[in-house]
C-alpha cells in the first residue's frame, strides 16, 4: 500500500458543553493532548446549537448550568434526530443519587465526579467512543442487510437474517455486561477516593495505591471486552457480507463453519442437541463463502426441525476433510428418526415435504441441492436409516467454478 492509499481515519470529535472556563481549557488541553477534535460551548444554548453542526461523536456535559441545566439539554439533544444517539457523559459535582437517576433517564450513559481525574476521564471516553464505533457499525450492517432484504426473501435467507441479528445481540451481551459492570465498580472506587480526599483525614499512600492498581485492572477490563466486541462485530460482519453479497474470496473452511455456527447459537441454546465441529484448521477454499454458509445453516436446521422431532436429546457433527487432490468432503450428520426409503429419491425435489400443510414448504433442501450443483459445482448427497439417523454428505471442489460455468461433479 502506498502513501495515497493509506486510509485516513478521522480524529473523534468531542463536544464539551460547560460554563466554567477553567474546566474548558483544562479539558481542551488535555483532551487535544490524545488526538481528539474538542468543541467547546459554554451554555446549553450554544451546546445544542453546536451539537447540531459538529457532529460529534460523544458529548461532555455539564449538569448545573444558568438558564438551561444539564439534564434538560441531555433531554433536548435525545429528542434530535441528529444528536439522539450520540452518548452524552455528565459532568458533576453533585453527589445525590437521585441527581444520577435523573441523568440517565434523561438519556446520559455515565458521570464524571468534578474535580475530575484526567486518566478517568479517558477511561470513560474511549469506552463510550468504542461502544459507539461498534453500535454504527452494527447500525451499517443492519443498513446493508435491510438493502439486501428483498433477495434474502427471495432465498429463504430471511429466517438467517433473524439468526444474525440474534447471535451479535447474544454474542455481544458479555464482553458489553463486563464492560458496564468494570466501568460502574470504576466509579464507585472513584467515588469512595474522592470521599477520602476532601474529608479531613485525606488519602493515605496506601489507598491511593489500591486506587490506581484497581484503575489498571478496570481499564484492562474494558480494553480485553471491548477488543472481544469488536471482534464479534467483524466476525459477523463478514458472515454478513457472505450471506448477503454471494461474493467469491479465498477463506479458511473451519472459519466459515465456526461463524455460521456461531449466528445459529441463540437457537441451539433453545435446544437440548449439541453441534460437534470436525473440520481441519488448515484447509483452504476459494469458493462462496455465503451459499456455503446457507447450506451448512439449512442442514443443522433440518437436522433440528426434522431429524430429531421428538427427541429430547441428539448430537449433529459436521465435518470435513480433504477427499482427493483439489476436493473436499463437508457432511451434517445426525443420530435422530431416519428418513422413509420411499422418500430418499424424492428429498430434493422441490416441494417436496412430509410436513405439508404444518410449516413445511417442501424447498429447503431443493434450494440446498441448487447452491450445491449451480454455485458451489459441487454435488451432495444423503443416506438415512428409519431410526438411524441422515447423514448429508457435499462433494466440493476447493476451487469453485465461476459461478455462470458452475457444473456439477459425476
């Protein structure tokens, strides 16, 4: 990459609404001081006017200020349609907590106590920056997924695009839960020194020693978290892209297997069946990583839906491995009912189904034959025993054919 090619990333800009002057410019230096683009304003006035123009990315806001306080600013800015989703971080000296009950119903995410720790202060605004860069790229994701909703409806890939959106809620549920939990003991311990600090005994240099080794662990705390959600966020963000753009790329089989498993978790964890992963670390495909992904989705979910009906409990493996030079052997496997001898020649014929007219659309695993013959120019195929248990086994090639000359294997 040259010089010209390096992609420029604009500076977070930080918008601090406060009308004392001594705060701002401490602030402004400071804050300058690590890269970020301060706006200052000295009322609330100025503060939603400027909100409005700037843009910014997280708002400091002042709680007691003449005219308009601080609240009812924080409510003005939520109820904007460009400043509401821009966090808004009060800044008080108030104790009461009844004054922090108000603050967040009024739309604000979290305090800083003044007279303010410059390394707390950081803290908190690069937590609430990083959970507002992964909440937009949610947002652009969920936006490239709603453009793509039409064909998703037309491939039966709607039912995956719940899945999705509920595995990144599941998924990001942790990493965010410990990341409030280290940011909310953060501000108690902040508290408690700062107690100690203006009563009369002081701080001695044990507890100030306490303070800032707890300070370490919180901000590793939120650093481990917050870099875990933004790795689900670009997990899913390719799963996303895959499932919704049919986009040729080389990949590693094992992580496409691993991330469509990961969006269908929310489900799983509704059942009593287990999903074991076989599949070498190694191996590399140049293919479609997203009609792959929809067949390995569709197969799990029929061995679900299907395969273990009234069962209470059942294991599905998927598996692959490397069957001849430049092919590859993928199969889901279960333990459940068994399909009928009768129905194995007709499985793939569309329509087809033994649950007509009880949510059955009979297209399933048609569409599942077509990604595998026309796209992925592969085949598949499927032996079952009535109380046995299906094993669905894909011939693929490593490298797929072009997807207009997709021909299927003999």
């Amino acid at each position: 990459m040259n010089q010209s090619e390096v992609p420029v990333v604009p500076m977070p800009t930080i918008l601090i609404v406060d009308d004392s002057p001594s705060y701002l410019t401490a602030l402004l230096d400071r804050l300058e001081r690590h890269g970020f683009l301060i706006v200052l304003a000295q009322t609330a006035a100025e503060g939603l006017m400027r909100a409005e123009f700037a843009e910014p990315d997280l708002i400091l806001l002042d709680v007691v200020m003449p005219d308009i306080d601080g609240f009812e600013t924080c409510r003005r800015l939520k109820a904007g349609k460009r400043t509401k989703d821009v966090p808004v971080i009060f800044m008080t000296g108030l104790t009461d907590p009844k004054q922090k009950v108000t603050g967040f119903d009024a739309g604000g995410v979290d305090y800083i106590t003044k007279p303010f720790q410059i390394e707390e202060v950081l803290a908190r605004v690069n937590t609430h920056l990083a959970l507002r860069r992964a909440t937009r790229e949610l947002q652009d994701m969920v936006a490239t997924l709603d453009r793509a909703r039409e064909d998703l409806v037309r491939n039966e890939k709607l039912a995956g695009l719940g899945a999705l959106v509920a595995g990144i809620a599941h998924e990001l549920n942790t990493p965010i839960g410990n990341s409030l939990m280290a940011s909310t003991t953060f501000e108690m311990q902040t508290d408690d020194i700062h107690r100690h600090m203006t009563g009369e005994g002081g701080v001695t240099r044990k507890e100030f020693e306490t303070y800032i080794e707890n300070a370490r662990l919180s901000v590793d705390i939120l650093s481990r978290n917050l870099h875990r959600a933004a790795d689900i966020v670009t997990n899913f963000k390719q799963v996303a892209v895959d499932q919704t753009s049919s986009q040729r790329r080389s990949f590693l089989l094992e992580e496409v297997i691993a991330g469509n498993l990961l969006t269908l978790q929310p489900t799983i964890k509704r059942t009593p069946f287990v999903i074991e992963r076989r599949v070498p670390p190694d191996l590399m495909m140049d293919s479609y990583p997203g009609p792959l992904g929809q067949v390995v989705t569709n197969l799990i979910n029929n061995a679900i839906l299907h395969g273990y009906e009234g069962r209470s409990e059942g294991l599905i493996a998927v598996t692959a491995q490397l069957s001849a030079q430049g092919w590859v052997t993928l199969s889901v496997e279960d333990h459940g009912i068994g399909i009928p001898r009768a129905d194995l020649q007709r499985i793939f014929d569309p329509f087809f189904t033994s649950k007509m007219g009880v949510g059955g659309s009979g297209l399933g695993l048609h569409i599942v034959h077509n990604i595998v013959t026309e796209i992925l120019g592969g085949r598949i195929d499927v032996t079952s025993e009535v109380g046995g248990g299906s094993r669905f086994t894909l011939i693929l090639p490593i490298w797929a054919p072009e997807m207009k000359k997709a021909r299927t294997v003999c």
